[in-house]
C-alpha cells in the first residue's frame, strides 16, 4: 500500500512561481528552462544592472545568439579615461554595453523598439549601448 500526498492549488502555485523566478535569474549560468540556446556573458560586473536591462539582454541571447556585456558600471576615472560623456549613464548602473555572436543589425533593430530600452546605439567597434534614461540615440 502507497500513501498519496495531496497538494493544494496554493502549493502548486507557489512551486510554479519559485520555478519562473529561478527561470529568469541570471546569476544562474546555463539555467534555461525554456528553451533558446544563448547564454548572456558579463565581462563586467552584473550587480548593478537594472533587472529590466537583464530581461532585455536574456531575450537578444535567446533571439540572437550569445550575448557578451563588455561594460556596466564605471568610475568616473575609468569612464574619463574611455571617453564616456560627462553624465553617463555607466555612472550610474544603468547603462550596458554589449555584443551579439549572431546577428548584430537584428540586435540593434530589437533593442531600439523594446520598450525597456532608453538610450541605444551601435558604436563602430560592433558593440551596442543600452540603458535606461529617455528614448534617444546620438
């Protein structure tokens, strides 16, 4: 004879949101739950990044292919010594810079519609800016 656990609807629910929200974490390499198969690579550090510029750079991986962050927060000395603007937004975590191992022009069309996305441009070295503040590009 077997003894048969039964779970509330409340339980269930509450598994299923803890499985989402590990899902979505991205201090969880490899982690992807739902298919795709790019993978989002910090060269920098990740703590500062707003959570609405991780979901965007997740879903360019999934869409696009790998995804490299090469620039996140800055000193205002490494931000003055890379030719950053004055007010940037790196000096603040809220801005991201980034490459894509598939297509990059696609990337870039993603991103400047997604509406998470303030600032965006496509620099000359391939790299793509993202970030926060108003809808505008230079």
């Amino acid at each position: 004879m077997y003894s048969r656990k039964i779970q509330s609807p409340t339980t269930k629910l509450v598994v299923l949101a803890l499985v989402l929200s590990l899902a979505a974490c991205s201090s969880l390499p490899g982690l992807n739950l739902f298919g795709g198969s790019g993978v989002v690579n910090y060269q920098e550090p990740s703590w500062c990044v707003p959570w609405r510029l991780k979901r965007v750079l997740r879903r360019v991986a999934r869409k696009y292919g790998n995804v490299t962050v090469h620039s996140t927060y800055r000193t205002w000395w490494h931000n003055h010594k890379v030719g950053g603007a004055r007010r940037s937004m790196h000096r603040r975590c809220k801005a991201v810079d980034f490459s894509v191992d598939g297509d990059m022009a696609a990337a870039y069309r993603y991103v400047s519609r997604h509406p998470s996305v303030g600032g965006y441009k496509r620099y000359k070295s391939g790299h793509i800016h993202i970030d926060t503040g108003a809808k505008r590009t230079w």
